[in-house]
C-alpha cells in the first residue's frame, strides 16, 4: 500500500489497516524509526498518576492477588472487629 505526505506532513492511514487494527478517530499512536522504517504503533495513554499500576512489581502483585482469590485465598470481615482479629491485632 503507498500513501503520500501531505501538506503539513500529514498522512492518510488506509482503510483496511484502520480496520484490520480497529483504529479510530482520536486514538493514539506512537511513531517511532528503525533504519529506514518508520513504525506505527496504537497506545493507550494512562494518566501519569496511574502509571504505578502498570510498573512490573504491581503486576507482580497483581497476578499474585488473582492467584489468591481464584484458590480462595482471601479472607473477609464482616465488622472491623472482625477484620481485626483476623489481623491478629
């Protein structure tokens, strides 16, 4: 597939990649070059307060908090005396 640059050194994506990655308007995408390649990548932009969930030691902990909960693993209270107790405290 050939595109041209345009005015303003815009580009027109194709359709069927727009379809084929089920792109739309206003998503994001990350440019990037490798040699002669230019490369286009779509992303998700996570608010810079969010970014910690996404760091590999929360997911980490993530992964071990499903693993907990799909084994029944996970304790819960019914009052704070109750969670308390539970605590040890």
């Amino acid at each position: 597939m050939l595109t041209e640059i345009r005015t303003r050194s815009q580009i027109t994506i194709p359709a069927d990649i727009i379809k084929k990655l089920n792109l739309k308007q206003g998503d994001t995408l990350d440019i990037d070059v490798d040699g002669e390649k230019i490369i286009l990548r779509p992303v998700i932009a996570i608010p810079k307060e969010q970014s910690y969930f996404w760091s590999s030691e929360w997911q980490k902990e993530e992964k071990q908090v499903q693993a907990d909960i799909k084994n029944n693993k996970i304790n819960s209270a019914q009052t704070k005396d109750d969670l308390f107790k539970d605590l040890g405290l």
